[in-house]
C-alpha cells in the first residue's frame, strides 16, 4: 500500500489506540471484541474511576492532534517542493501505481480488459451503437485529461477528513463528561438537555443544545 500513499495512520496513532483499549477493557472487561450488553445486565454502567481516565485520556489526545495536524500538512511542503522543482526533496513517498489504478479502475466489471477494451465484451457493443462515439478510445488512452494527476497526498487526503471528525468526538465526549454532575430531564433529550445552574448569581436552568460543547471549544478558556 505504501506504493500509492495509502500508508496506513496505525503507525502514528499506536499510543492512543492502546488507551482507548484500556477503557474498553475496563468498561467491559474485553480489550478489543467487547459487548458492553448482556443478558441479565451488568453490575454497574461504569466502573469507579472510568469517567476520569476517560477525560485524562481526551486532555492527553489534546495535546496529540496538534502533532497528528503537522504530520497531515506536510503534504503542503511536498506541493512547494514540487512547484520550485525539486521533487527528491517531498517527505512521502509518491505513488508510482496510482495513475495505473485510477485508469484501469472499473473496466474488467463493464467488460473490459485491464488496460484494453474487450472487442466483444457488452461495454464495447453498447459504445457502438448507443453511447457516444469514441468514447471507448478516451477511456483506454491513459495520457488524456480525463484521468486526474495523482499527488503524494491524495490518498491521504481522508485522514485528513477523519482527523476533523475524531477532534469533533473528541470535544463532544468531554462536554458530555464536563456536565456529568447535572440532572437532566428527559423531556429536552431529543433536543439537548438542561440542568440547574447553581453559579454565583445565576439561578435558574441552563437548556444546552446538542452542539453546544462543540461551539465552546472554538474558544480559548471555556
């Protein structure tokens, strides 16, 4: 896989995946292939202590998605690189099949060799009297536009993507934890939720909306 640059995150995010198996395995006594339901019931819904390892751990990662971030963008040095003309000097290692999969992706399910349309197959009947013509010499012509120029990062662009989405988890989970001493009420859970506010000269009842936790966190101190 590391031929296209689809080299795998498991390297970098090691430490904290063998934390999230610790909470795993606390909660549920099974460290990877864990069934938190069961027959019966469990003896409690966390064990003492769980609740502050879990929010340990989302002040650790914290700090880890900074590093993970710099990691991502420098797929950005590897583009300067290639612009000034020095590409020896990119960081991630280019992906010398890439273009030949993307070309030949698809064709062997529409009847079509790998690189050579089938002149008998179902694709190449269809072309010729019910598509648009030549468009069977487009597709197999590997040095047209019609295909894309894979960089070094495209196939790293979604974790990218999945690093966004496991910060938002991240800042959700904690707000959740953060609120843990609330008493909620269950008329606003499809909403959000709200919980007494007991802050000096601030009586009454906070309602939070569902994203609030994730709109807080673009500030500095919360």
């Amino acid at each position: 896989m590391a031929d296209i640059g689809a080299q795998t995150p498991f390297f970098y995010i090691f430490r904290e995946r063998e934390l999230v198996y610790d909470l795993f395995e606390a909660a549920t006594g099974m460290r990877m292939m864990h069934n938190y339901f069961r027959i019966g019931g469990v003896a409690a819904d966390l064990p003492y202590g769980w609740i502050d390892k879990c929010l340990d751990f989302c002040d650790y990662f914290l700090t880890g998605i900074v590093e993970y971030q710099k990691l991502i963008t420098r797929y950005v040095h590897n583009d300067v690189m290639l612009a000034f003309g020095t590409p020896e000097k990119q960081i991630l290692i280019e992906p010398i099949f890439a273009q030949w999969i993307q070309s030949a992706h698809g064709k062997t399910s529409y009847g079509f060799d790998v690189l050579l349309s089938s002149t008998n197959g179902p694709a190449f009947n269809a072309g010729r009297s019910i598509w648009l013509p030549g468009w069977l010499n487009a597709v197999n012509e590997n040095s047209n536009s019609l295909f894309l120029t894979i960089g070094p990062g495209d196939f790293l662009v979604h974790h990218a993507i999945a690093l966004g989405l496991h910060t938002t988890t991240l800042i959700l989970v904690k707000g959740a934890l953060d609120a843990r001493g609330s008493k909620l009420m269950p008329d606003k859970k499809d909403f959000g939720y709200s919980f007494p506010c007991d802050g000096p000269g601030r009586g009454g009842t906070c309602d939070i909306s569902a994203w609030d936790a994730f709109y807080l966190a673009v500030f500095s101190t919360t």
